[in-house]
C-alpha cells in the first residue's frame, strides 16, 4: 500500500478516535496540574494513547479480532465479551452520547433550545453518519481526505491562537491531586478515557478498510496496521498536549467546572462571538468521525456473526437506535451502559497483555482462565458497584485490595489469577517432574 494511503487510514484512525470526551479531558487537566503539566500529560498519554496502541498491536497479530482474542477464555465468552463491549461502547452509549454532545456544542448555543431541535439536529446528523459509514471503501477518503483535515485546521486555528494570545507568564499552582502525584493522576484521567475498548472495537473497521486497500498478507496487515495507530497516536499526543496547555494558561482566567465550560471561555476570549462557532465546528466534527467508527465497528462485527443480514442493514438499524437514544431515553441508557464499560475495562487490559505473552506459556488457556477469573471478580464487583449496589462487609474487604481506592484494585488478583494459570501449566506439561519432586518429598 503507497504512503498516501497508510497516511489517510491513520487520519481516519485518529479521527475515530479523537471524540467529544478526548477534548474535554486535557485543558481541564492541564488547568488543573498548573505547574506539574508536563508530568500530568506525560501520565495521560501513557494510558490515553498508549493503551490504544497496544490494543491495536495485539489485535494485528490476531486472526478474527476482537472475537478471536477473548475467546482464548471459552468461545462462548469470547461471543459474549465481544457483543457487550460493541453494544455498550457503541449504540447504548458512545454513538448518542457524542451525537447530543454534538447537538449542545454546535447547535444549541446559536438556538432556543427545543425537543424539536435536538430531533432534527441528530435526524441529520445520523442521516449523515449511516451515508458515510454505509460504503466503507469510501471511508478512507471522506475521512481520511476530507473531514479529518478539516477537524485538524479548525483545531490548529484555535491552538495556535491560543498559543500566541493566552500567555499569563506565571503558570497557577498545581491543585493538590496533582500537586502530590501529577504522572499518577494523569495516568489515571488517561485511563479513564476507556479509549482502550474504543481500540478494540476500531480495530476490525481498520483490519476490514485495509483489506479493501488491497492488503491480505499477514505480516503486511499488521506493519499498516501499526503504521496507522502510530499515525493516529502521534496525532493524539500532539493535540492532548496542545490542548492541556491552553488548559494551563486559562488557569490564571478563573476556575472552571469541567472542560467543555473551559474550552468555550478559551475561544469567546481568543475570537469573540465567532470563538462559539469555531469550538462547535471542532466538536461537531469530532463527534461525527467517532460515531462514524463506531457505527462501521459496529456493523462489521454484527455482520460477522449474522452474516445473512447485510452489513448495510445492520447500521441502518444500529444508527436508528442510537436516534432514538439520543432523543429519548439517552439518560437511562446511560445508567446502564456505563457499568457494563467499568466491568468490561479491566478484562480488556488483562486481555491484551496476556496476549503479548502468549508464546512464553504455549497460549495455555488455564493463565487465561487463571488471570480472567479472578480479574473477574473484580470486574463484576466494580460493575455491579457502579449500578448503586452495596455489599456491606465484601465492600470492606474489596475497598483492602492493592490500588483498589484508585480504581485500579483489579491488578493484583489478574496477577495472582496468572500465577495460578500458569502453574497449571507448567504442571500439566511436565507431569513426571512435579510427580518426581513428589516422591521425593
């Protein structure tokens, strides 16, 4: 594949990636870490970019994806860890999420806000969604060519203004989390992008536009399929960290509650009334690609398990239920999605690095299983905690866990659960030796 090729899949990748939530994160940490940015952004890039890119890695060396990969636990979890990450990821959550958000930051600030124009807003908007996902080897060049330039100028206009006007000289102190420990608190904030499970949805429209591109080796899939994620994060890096440094310098401006609030003060500050419209461009676009990559993952795993029903109907129907959601009933959807995510997170990182040392223990499924077991636990735990429930004295026992206040508490049983797994193994393939310790005890 030519060079100009390999560089629109990776705009496209990074255009998929880059949603209304990736805006949001960095200026509020950056107005946050103050002082501490560049350790704060060091840590957010870590997880926000670097996770994706191992997802991306593992799922190039896996035949059949996503599916494939979890299904080294059991096919029929492989089925069921698959459907529930699309679905939750993409029309119970991050389709409609991002087309509302959309709606509130390119639309309704210019409007009266009205049930009836958050109807035809997403009607067009998801009308616009299924046209360019419903012929993916056009995608490249819609995205690749057009929408994701467009994204990057307005993005350069507002950060190069703002690099050149937004100068406070002191920089304002780092607020106490990222006073104490700025690297692990943007580790954290990157990690809670959950763009990992983005990645391993995205991962089969790449592999699929790749194959429409012309790419069937093996080892030729995978060195464009790096190409592009390596495109794509050093494209994240770039506007993570252009965007967190606007953060830093409207710090020394005021307080802010979240960064959308920050990001639409930038640019009334930097460009007037036109700073509204600018900003909802940006967002409007950022929104579109996502939900576009969404829709196409979405449509290409469901027609890989339901191969009679076209790949056309199943994101006419995908795009007709985010509509709906986005309309109707998006806060509930919301309740519901979110702890499938938080229970399905953890699982997909365990996933993914076990899959990087699949050689050393011959792919043997009891470390998968070992690992996967007891990071489950701790998956549902933390699921059925974000539904509201309470478990009285477990709550105590799960709240001593290693990191378990961070919200990372899954790490150490994944590590005892391998260890476990991987005793097995060696027990299994060397039976006469642990019967000849044994014997000798």
């Amino acid at each position: 594949m030519n060079k100009s090729r390999t560089l629109f899949v990776g705009l496209m990748l990074f255009s998929m990636f880059f949603g209304a939530g990736n805006l949001i994160f960095p200026p509020f940490l950056g107005a946050n870490a103050g002082t501490n940015f560049p350790l704060a952004i060091a840590g957010f890039i870590v997880t926000a970019v670097g996770l994706p890119l191992l997802v991306l890695t593992a799922l190039s060396f896996v035949k059949g994806g996503a599916r494939t990969l979890a299904g080294r636990i059991h096919p029929i979890f492989g089925l069921v860890f698959t459907v529930i990450v699309y679905l939750s990821i993409g029309p119970f959550l991050g389709i409609p999420r991002n087309a509302t958000l959309a709606y509130e930051m390119g639309l309704k600030p210019f409007i009266a806000d009205s049930s009836v124009a958050l109807f035809g807003f997403t009607a067009v908007f998801f009308l616009l969604v299924f046209l360019v996902s419903l012929n993916q080897s056009k995608m490249v060049d819609l995205m690749g060519k057009i929408i994701t330039p467009l994204l990057l100028l307005s993005m350069i206009v507002l950060v190069v203004t703002g690099f050149m006007q937004l100068k406070n000289g002191s920089l304002a102190p780092s607020t106490l989390e990222y006073e104490q420990s700025p690297f692990l608190k943007g580790f954290l904030e990157g990690y809670n992008t959950m763009d990992a499970l983005a990645a391993l949805a995205f991962g089969i429209v790449i592999l699929t536009t790749l194959k429409q591109q012309g790419v069937s080796d093996g080892k030729m899939m995978r060195r464009e399929m790096l190409k592009a994620g390596l495109l794509a994060g050093f494209l994240l890096t770039v506007v993570y960290c252009s965007l967190g440094y606007i953060g830093v310098e409207m710090a020394g401006v005021g307080s802010f509650e979240n960064g959308s609030v920050l990001l639409t003060a930038a640019s009334s500050l930097l460009f007037g009334q036109w700073g509204n419209l600018l900003l909802g461009i940006i967002f409007v676009l950022a929104c579109f690609t996502t939900c576009v990559g969404l829709v196409s993952a979405c449509g290409n795993y469901f027609h890989s398990l339901l191969p009679k029903a076209s790949y056309k109907k199943i994101a006419l129907f995908f795009t007709f239920i985010s509509f709906g959601l986005a309309n109707f009933g998006l806060n509930t959807i919301l309740s519901v999605s979110v702890p499938f995510l938080v229970a399905t997170y953890s699982l997909t990182i365990v996933l993914i690095v076990l899959s990087f040392f699949h050689p050393l223990f011959g792919g043997s499924s009891y470390v998968y299983v070992g690992a996967i077991t007891l990071t489950g636990i701790v998956a549902v735990y933390d699921g059925l905690k974000a539904f509201g429930f309470k478990f009285g004295i477990f709550d105590t026992f799960m709240g001593y866990l290693p990191f378990a206040e961070l919200g990372l508490g899954w790490i150490v049983p994944s590590l005892v659960g391998t260890a476990i797994g991987y005793g097995l193994y060696v027990m299994k393939r060397n039976p006469m030796i642990i019967q000849k310790q044994t014997l000798e005890k």
